[in-house]
C-alpha cells in the first residue's frame, strides 16, 4: 500500500511561466498523466493550485506557493499515511512504468530514485514515509531547497531508467517533441 504527492506547482520559469501541470501532450494535460500514473494509490495529495481532475486528490498548496518541489512534498507529507509515499513531478510523461519497478525497489531501502546513465530524477522517487518525514526534519528550511539534498544519509537504491520513463519536459521544444513523439 502506498500514497502518491504529485508536485503541480504554478508558473515554470523555462516554459515563460506557464503552467507546466496545464500543458497538454497529446490531449491530456501533463497532471492527468501524472495522476495516471499513480493508480494504485490509497491517497493522492496534489501540491499546487487546485485545478480540475478526474479523480479524488488531496489538495495543498507549498509555502510560499512557488517554493519549490521540497516546498511541495513538505506541504503534502502531513496528508499522507501509507507505509511508501510515491513522489513525481508533473512532467514526466512517461513515468507509468516506472511505478511499480520504483515500488518493488524500494521495499528494503529508505528511497528507490529513478536513475539514467548515473543521474537521479529525485522527483520520481519512492520513500518509506517516514525515512521522508526524517529527510525534511533534517533539511529544516525547504524554500528553494534541492530534492537531491533530501536523500542526505538516506539509505538509497537506484531503478535504472533504460526505457526514458523519467524524461522530463522543461522547455517548449521538449514539449513539442513529446507531442510528435
């Protein structure tokens, strides 16, 4: 069992401020994918701005909103209670078969992290909630704080990404080639 925090936060400052959650690739915006993906899920808690879903999620907004990803997974910890807690980011399209691979790694260890060529995508990430809980306590400040200093002492196993399953879409052309893919 498992709950989901899915980081929807506002404006993005490499796609112009626009709503990367609200981004739609290929007739679905990037947060229902993202939702998607967490099926299976007891409690999905979505950090950011309310918006329209398909499904029930528990809204929280970071502090200050626009704080960032650790802004976002500490307003969501609180509303989570599952043994693992999934954490994505909102733009990775094709995050869904990684899920299950992230969840069956991380069942000895603190955080299973999707990694490509010896690079860690800590915004696809499964934690044992409190090893999480632990990472921001010891963080203390989390406005602007990196997701890679959350891992800090953290026992930790990496899930190979052969597949592209964490890539990320930070700018338009990414966007767009995504849209063609």
């Amino acid at each position: 069992m498992f709950d989901a925090i899915v980081l929807a936060g506002a404006g993005s400052r490499r796609l112009d401020g626009a709503d990367k959650a609200a981004v739609e690739v290929n007739g679905r915006t990037l947060l229902d994918i993202a939702l998607a993906a967490t099926d299976g899920a007891q409690r999905v808690v979505v950090a950011g701005p309310q918006r329209l879903v398909d499904r029930d999620v528990v809204w929280v907004q970071e502090q200050p909103p626009g704080g960032g990803p650790v802004a976002g997974i500490a307003a969501a910890v609180g509303s989570v209670s599952a043994t693992w807690t999934l954490v994505l980011a909102t733009d990775l399209p094709r995050i869904g078969p990684a899920v299950p691979l992230l969840l069956t790694a991380a069942a000895d260890v603190d955080v299973a992290v999707l990694s490509c060529d010896g690079r860690r995508n800590y915004l696809a990430a499964v934690w044992r909630t409190d090893a999480l809980r632990a990472a921001l306590a010891r963080l203390g400040e989390v406005e602007d704080a990196a997701a890679r200093d959350l891992i800090a002492g953290a026992d930790v196993a990496d899930v190979e990404d052969e597949q592209g399953w964490g890539e990320d879409l930070d700018t338009w052309p990414e966007i767009e080639r995504a849209r063609h893919a």
